[in-house]
C-alpha cells in the first residue's frame, strides 16, 4: 500500500480540511497561548508541549509569561532563575535552549522571532515539527507540524502499520491548507490528542471518520505499528544529605549534561544493593548503602530515608539517600551549605526536591 507521492486523493485532501477546520472551529479547547497569536507565547508554548501533557503545561506557561513575558525578559534572565521557573517540568535542556535562543533572536533578529521554518531551525531546541508549528501558527506559513498525534492520525488515515517519515511529511504536507494553516495544524494535533487516541480511538465522533482507512478496515488499534518497550537500564545512586547549623549540604551540576546546572544532594553511585534482611521495600537501608553513606557523611549511624526513584528518558535512577548532622569542616564533592529556608529558591530536579521535603519535614518535626 505504501506510497511515497500523493498518499491521498484530492477529494478526501478537500473532505478532510473542511470537517476537521469546522470541528475545530466549534469544539476546541480554551487553551491560553491560543488567546493571542503572540509569536513568542506560541515558540514557548511549543517548547513545553514537547513530551509533555497540556494539562501539566498549562499552570507553567501562565507563571512563565508572568515571569519572562517577552524575548527580552527572557534574554536579560539569569540561568538559575530560568530552570527555578521550569522546575518540576522536566527535559530541562528546553529551559535552557530557550534562554539561549532569546539571547540569539534579540542579536541576530532585534528581537523578532523569525517567521520561516529554516530560520526557526536555526534556534536552539528548535526541529522540523516546532518550527513548523510556530511559522503556521504564529505567522500562518503553510508549513507542516507533525508530533506523535499527528503521525498517529495520519497512520490511520493511511492504514500504514509504520509509514516512513517521508511519507508522513508528504500528507501532512498536502493536507495544510494555503490558508488557516495554524488552524489546521492545530486541528489535527487536537484531533490527535483528544480523538484518535492512542488505545481508545473515539472514532464514532472523529469528523474524519469516513476518510479513515484504518477505520474502515477496522485496524485502528493496530495503527501505527507500536515498537515493543525495552527495560531501562537502573542505576543506584547513594544521596548524602549533610546538615550543619540550619544548612543542607548542596551542590550545583555541571553545566552540561543530564540536569544540567540544577542543584541537588551530593550522590555517589553505587551497584544495585539488596534489602536489608527483614526490611520493607525503600524503608530500610541495604548494608552497602548504608555503608558509603557512613563514609561519606564521616559518620556510622547516618538515618536512611525511602527511596526516591525517578525515570528518564534512557534511564531510571533509585536515589538511596542519608541524613546525618555533621561537623564544622566536613567537606564533600564541591557541597556547600545553604540555609533550609532559602533552598525553594534553588532550581532542583523533581527527585531532589522529594528528597528535600522529606529531610526538612525530618528535621522539623522527628521520625513520623
């Protein structure tokens, strides 16, 4: 069946724009950075949506466009106070690509976003499918957009269990119309994100429904063709969480990499420990654990507090982390001391920052 030219017919391409634009134009959501066709919201809105739910979204682009209502504000940002506001949201490097793109488009663009996919892609953070969905939205390109709601529709549509990119780009391609292109794009994401879902298609309310191969066929659940789930790789990490005089010992990342320039308990790796005979699960500290903790915090009855484990795209980390007051003069891997009621100022990883509240909750009111 596969085709990599004129996928679909003329008729159905005219069919679809005109029921899903009509569909759209009466049942689509109240979504904040849809109010206005503000280049700049729709670029940050974009940025956010990417793996993430708009319903998650939501409450952090408000407080975002409070704090960085323009290129400039954000230009002018410092980094730390950048990553506080998108703390909690994840793939930090987006906050951080964002950041340097506005100090880009203020040098390179007085401060315009630029209105042309190839220029777009020239931003950080920036690829094929948002720098489409920000020339057609923002400046109505007819330019395509093609996330995983839209591969899945067009899967569907076509009755391909893995169309190749090429062939997703040709249709989503024909079927942007010369004009209302934003609208349609966002029709189809919508489409996607509220119809065609992924394990249970509504397809007796899809407006779309009579052009669907899949449908028709009855392989809609089979469409696209999901690629089976591997195990993450796990790693153990031993969390050191040093108090002294009202301070928690913290450190800032390295600048590049994986949570990049955000802070967090020193952590020292370690294999996977087994529990502690008689233990609950994440309750009780395995010997090893225990042991590096002892080292570390330089002394032999550190209290263990539950595991905090958290998954990432490549990876899922047990975080095994020890609270113990130390001396004056412990020092450990570039740790300083910050004082517990400032330390909601500091950007932390969603982990760290679950580490956090249980230690101060520890040290306020006592083993629960």
């Amino acid at each position: 069946m596969s085709t990599e030219t004129s996928p679909i017919p003329a008729e159905t391409v005219a069919f679809i724009r005109d029921r899903l634009l009509d569909h759209y134009d009466a049942r689509q959501r109240n979504l904040p950075w849809r109010r206005a066709r503000d280049p700049y919201a729709v670029w940050v809105s974009e940025i956010m949506l990417q793996q993430t739910r708009v319903e998650t979204v939501i409450p952090y682009f408000e407080r975002w466009m409070k704090r960085f209502p323009n290129v400039d504000a954000l230009a002018d940002a410092d980094l730390d106070d950048v990553l506080k506001t998108w703390e909690g949201l994840g793939y930090y490097s987006r906050a951080r690509n964002l950041h340097r793109a506005a100090s880009i488009v203020r040098e390179r663009y007085d401060g315009n976003i630029p209105d042309s996919v190839a220029s777009l892609k020239q931003l950080p953070g920036i690829g094929e499918y948002t720098a489409g969905a920000i020339a057609s939205i923002a400046y109505a390109r007819r330019a395509a957009a093609v996330d995983g709601n839209v591969k899945r529709v067009l899967a569907r549509l076509l009755d391909e269990p893995s169309p190749s990119a090429k062939l997703l780009r040709t249709a989503a391609h024909d079927l942007v119309p010369p004009t209302r292109a934003g609208d349609f794009n966002q029709a189809l994401m919508e489409l996607g994100a509220t119809i065609c879902l992924p394990t249970s298609p509504r397809c007796e309310q899809c407006p779309i429904a009579r052009a669907c191969r899949a449908c028709h066929a009855g392989t809609q659940l089979e469409r696209p063709r999901r690629k089976p789930k591997r195990a993450l790789p796990e790693e153990h990490v031993v969390t050191i969480v040093a108090c002294r005089d009202g301070a928690l010992a913290v450190r800032k990342r390295p600048a590049r990499g994986l949570l990049a320039g955000l802070w967090e308990f020193p952590g020292v790796p370690v294999a996977g420990p087994k529990p502690a005979a008689g233990s609950v699960a994440g309750s009780a500290a395995a010997p090893e654990t225990l042991h590096v903790a002892a080292a570390a915090l330089d002394t032999p009855d550190p209290c263990a507090l539950p595991v905090v484990s958290h998954t990432f795209t490549h990876k899922l980390i047990h975080y095994h982390p020890f609270v113990a007051h130390v001396q004056p003069g412990w020092n450990f891997d570039r740790a300083v001391f910050h004082p517990i009621e400032r330390l909601a100022e500091l950007a932390m990883p969603v982990a760290q920052r679950v580490i956090c509240r249980t230690v101060i909750a520890l040290l306020r009111y006592g083993p629960s």
